[in-house]
C-alpha cells in the first residue's frame, strides 16, 4: 500500500518514523496507510483506546529502526498525556517488513501498548475518594463520611402537590411551606431533584413505605460527614457544606458549584488535606471485561487523613461536665508533658470557639504567674505577704471578696485563699518587669497556632501601679484563652511551657513551634506545693473528693461596668498527665462554678 505522504518515505526507518508521527499527532488518517494490510478496524481501536483514555497530548522519543534483511523493528517510548494524570511513560515497538511497494508496518495491538494481547483492552477510570477522616490520637475516626437516605422531590414528576406535601411533613416533621418554596424557586428545573430531609438507614426504613408510592418523591443514597457523636467536639472539628460563592472564588479548580468543603473548623482549616482527592487509574481488562492490572495511575490510594492530638474518652468527659451549663463555657485539657490538646468543649453550639479563641480576663488564676515573678526573685511559700481587705494603688482601690482581711499570712496561704490585695502588694513590690517577665515565661504574647483561631495570652506592659496591681491579679489589660490557661496549668506541672499542639499530620505546616520555657529553677515544685493547698485547704475544695490528687487554682475575673462588677468563673488545674481549664463567662465565683465543672470532669474520666 503506498503512503500518502509527501515526500514518499521509501526506507524502514522513514515509514516508523512516519507512522509514529501520525500517531503523535493523533491524525489517524495519515497513519492507516502505512500499515502492512487494511487493518482500519484495528487502527480505529487505537484512536478508540486514546480516546477512551483522554490523552490529548503524545510524544515519541527515543525511536531506533534496526533492520534484518526483509523485516525491521523499531523500538520507542510514548510519552502520553492524559486529561488530569502525570504522563504516562511506557516503552513499545513495532515491527516492519520490505514488499514490492516498499517497506509498511505489520500493525498489531502490541504496538500501543505490549499488554494488548489476547484480546486485553484498556479503561480508564476516575472516581473520587471519600473525604479524609479527622482522627483522635488513638487512630479512632472523630469525622468521617457514612451513606445515609435522602429525601427529596422532581417537581416535574409530582402529580398531587398537596398529598406529596401532606405525606412528606408527616412523616419527617418537615415545614411545608419550605417544601412548596423548595419546589417554586425561581429559575428551578422540573427535572432536578429538590432534597427534603437527609435520615439515616432506619429512620429511611420507617418512613420509605408511606412515601415510596407517591410520584415525585424520590430517594438517593449520599454520603454524608458526621460524627459517631453529632455534637463531639463541634467547635473544633467544624461542619461541611456545599461550597460557597467567596470559596469558590478564593479555591477556584478543582472546584466547582456544589462541591462539598470544609466550612469551619477543622474540616475548613484543612480542607486542602481533607477534601475528596480524584483518583484516576489505566486499566488492563481481559476479554470478559475482568481487572488484569493498573498500568498507570494518578492521585492517592487513600484520602489523607488530618490526625489530631484529641483523646475521645478525654473529649467525652469534658462534654458531660459542661452539659448541664446554661451559661456560655469553655474547658480545656492538655497533656503536661507536651501540651497536646487532648480535649477542647465551648458552649453554647454557635460558630465562636471561645475555649481556643476567646480572650478574658483570667482573674485569680494569674496569680500562679505572679508568683513565679517572687520566686524568681529569691522569694519563697514562706515569705510574709500583708493581706488586707483594701489596697489602694496609684488610686485603684483592690478589695478582697467578702471584705476579706487575713493579716500578715505566708505566700502559700495568700494563694490558696487568693487573697487579691496580698498579691497586688506582691507585683508592686516586684514590679512591672518582673511580673511581664514571669508572663511572658508562660506564653503570654507568644504567637502561636493550632491550625484554627487561636487567641493565646496577652500581657501589656502597665503604665502605672495601678495597672501593675490590676495586672498582678489577671485584671486590667491582662487577656488570655481558657487553652493559654490550661497551657499555664500544665507548665506548672511539668515545669516548662509548651505551646499547645492539636493536629499532628507530618504534612501539615503550620506557624512556627516554639520551643518549650522551662520555670525559673526551684519554681515549679513552689507552685505545685502551692496548688495543691488551694485544693486542700483553699477556695478549689470542690475538687477536693473526686478520688484522685488535684491540684489546681480557682479565678473570679471582673468584667464590665456593674457595680458590683460581674464575674467570670475559672478554675485551671492538674491531675496526674492532664492539666485544664474551665471557664463560665459571667459564672460568678471559681471555686463555687468553675470548680464543681473541673470535678465533674475528672470523675467522668475516671477519677
């Protein structure tokens, strides 16, 4: 057969070379003719096999003719590349022989690809991954996709709209009005499909007898993202959704219109981890249609998980403790010894995280770092503090609850009764500092993250005694997290501070980790010493009998413009590996509010 390319190639290595241009090229018109004998059918298996594959591009390198007498074989490497793959990179070759009209190629399957033989095929097939699950330390899946029911209609489909909207408010308590806006919406095509309710497999099994026979009432099975336990770390682990107009903005590809995406928390801080990878596979198939072999693939073999530092016992007793509050709150627990978030709960279920991202003034809980302010500077539990009911700096009057007056009483006893007026002696005595040098060994105004908002502690310098006296005792400007708070906790435990920790995944980056502030020597054990008194004799007695050692610091933190001022609640602490934090805004007293929390919480783990 004569080729049709001008000028004629008239040697084997000039027909090779010009059928694997056309191939290149794609031009299978131009290819055909330089085969041996009419395979059309075959050659247009070749352009069926790339088109089924979408490779739009092809290159190929590397081609050696090496001719023996009549026959000649050339060998190649396709360079392919198909829509959303790496290239696909594989050698091959053809074989030629020499007839009366010159040399053409003796075209075969195996010239594609060498596994095309015995009547194999090749597929393509892509498929997208579930999305990656949010794990707690143990590996226990927290957030994870599941298959569940939905409930919803074709407008175009519905013969009765009343009945169809009768059946289905009686048998999902759904709002019929919504329902009848649902199927009217403007702009709405008859033929798409309208969601109703999302329920879950028996809940489907109850109500699918009742609403299967009504025209337009269809069913889909979807995959939907929740949790074992729906409310679970709510704040942390975040909600999903379709994806937003400004997303979809900011993403831009792979994304498109309803795609669904991390909208809060973690699933929205990492969605780049987390979203539903597409994965694409070449596939070898026998005769029969059977799975022989993957030649070539794209994307992972699994969703990434984001593997977090929670603890889902940890997790669960931090929800009981809050659950019968009906004021906003906020516990936080870390393990001492790296500071990895083990459990983390805010209250009520909105979108602010006020245990990672709210900012309060910490009260009576800063007095462990004024304390560490005075053993720094040479002084003990022993030394003698003045506790008065009233001290007066720079015109800033600084009153004891109850008008308390304890006298000349030691540094110990000042902390675990939280005498106010001893304290802010102390840091005037000391000095500002001192004192900001004591907060900033905690973290305060350390900037960190762990992956979400994170608000840390903030310590302003004072500009007068009276702020050096406010600030002695977590007032004036002072700020801090209920999770900075527990950070303080632990750091007295284990004698350094460490900034918190949440998500663990080696390929998540975040800003940068500090490393661990130890105490100033001889400070921790003082502390310690000194926490476990509030606990024992103290204003922590609430703590007293959960059946574990605690040791721990109760927090009245004034706010606003009352008179009296109202009160938010604290109470941070330590038992055995987990240091904590409890916050009530406007609560009220620590040791009577934050305490009984901080107990239950021990005795739900436990203790």
């Amino acid at each position: 057969m004569e080729p049709t390319a001008t000028p004629q190639p008239r040697t084997a290595e000039e027909v090779a070379g010009a059928f694997l241009a056309a191939w290149a090229s794609q031009d299978w018109q131009v290819m055909a003719p330089y085969v041996l004998r009419d395979v059309q059918p075959e050659v247009r298996l070749h352009r069926e096999l790339w088109d089924a594959l979408r490779i739009r591009q092809t290159a190929i390198e590397g081609a050696v003719t090496t001719v023996t007498g009549a026959v000649a074989r050339t060998d190649f490497t396709v360079r392919a590349a198909p829509d959303g793959m790496d290239p696909w990179v594989y050698d091959s070759s053809l074989d030629l022989v020499e007839t009366a009209d010159g040399w053409a190629v003796d075209w075969t399957p195996q010239v594609i690809h060498p596994a095309l033989s015995d009547g194999r095929s090749f597929a393509r097939v892509d498929k997208t991954l579930d999305r990656g699950r949010i794990l707690d330390r143990s590996g226990i899946a927290l957030r994870a996709a599941r298959e569940v029911r939905q409930i919803g209609v074709v407008p175009g489909r519905i013969e009765d709209l009343d009945g169809v909207v009768t059946a289905l408010v009686d048998a999902l308590d759904v709002d019929g009005d919504t329902v009848r806006a649902g199927v009217a919406a403007p702009g709405l095509d008859p033929s798409w499909f309208v969601p109703v309710a999302t329920v879950d497999q028996d809940r489907f099994d109850e109500v699918w007898p009742d609403l299967r026979p009504l025209p337009g009432v269809v069913f889909q099975t979807v995959d939907d993202r929740q949790s074992s336990d729906p409310d679970l770390a709510a704040h942390l682990l975040g909600t999903v959704g379709p994806i937003t107009a400004e997303l979809l903005a900011k993403w831009g590809e792979p994304y498109t219109a309803g795609d669904v995406v991390g909208r809060s928390g973690l699933e929205l801080a990492f969605e780049a981890q987390l979203r539903g990878r597409e994965r694409s596979e070449i596939r070898v198939l026998d005769a029969a249609g059977n799975l022989l072999s993957v030649l070539e693939s794209s994307g992972p073999l699994v969703p990434f998980d984001l593997q977090t530092t929670l603890d889902r016992k940890v997790q669960l007793a931090a929800e009981a403790a809050v659950a019968p509050i009906e004021l906003p709150v906020a516990l936080v627990a870390l393990d001492v010894h790296t500071g990895e978030i083990r459990a983390a709960v805010s209250r009520p279920l909105n979108e602010f995280n006020r245990a990672i991202s709210g900012l309060y003034p910490p009260g009576s809980t800063f007095k462990t770092i004024t304390a560490t302010a005075a053993i720094a500077a040479g002084e003990t539990v022993d030394t003698i503090l003045t506790c008065p009911a009233t001290l007066v700096a720079a015109g800033y009057p600084i009153r004891n609850a109850g008008g308390m007056s304890l006298g000349e009483i030691s540094m110990l006893t000042a902390y675990a009764r939280s005498c106010n007026t001893a304290f802010a002696g102390l840091g005037l005595d000391l000095g500002a500092t001192a004192v900001a040098a004591a907060a900033a060994g905690y973290g305060f105004d350390v900037p960190y993250t762990v992956g979400l908002d994170t608000a840390g502690g903030r310590f302003p310098d004072p500009v007068d005694d009276a702020e050096v006296a406010a600030a002695s005792i977590g007032q004036g400007r002072v700020q801090a997290s209920p999770l900075h708070m527990a950070s303080v906790a632990a750091a007295v435990a284990d004698g350094s501070w460490r900034q918190p920790v949440l998500v663990t995944s080696p390929d998540v980056a975040l800003a940068e980790v500090h490393e661990p502030i130890p105490l100033p020597d001889g400070a921790a054990a003082a502390l310690q010493e000194m926490m476990a008194a509030v606990v024992a004799s103290g204003t922590g007695g609430a703590v007293r009998s959960v059946g574990v050692p605690v040791s721990g610091k109760t927090g009245s933190a004034e706010f606003g413009d009352d008179d009296p001022p109202k009160t938010h609640a604290w109470f941070i602490g330590f038992s055995g590996d987990l240091a904590f934090a409890v916050m009530v805004e406007g609560g009220g007293g620590g040791g009577s509010v934050a305490g009984p929390i901080a107990a239950r919480f021990l005795v739900a783990l436990g203790g």
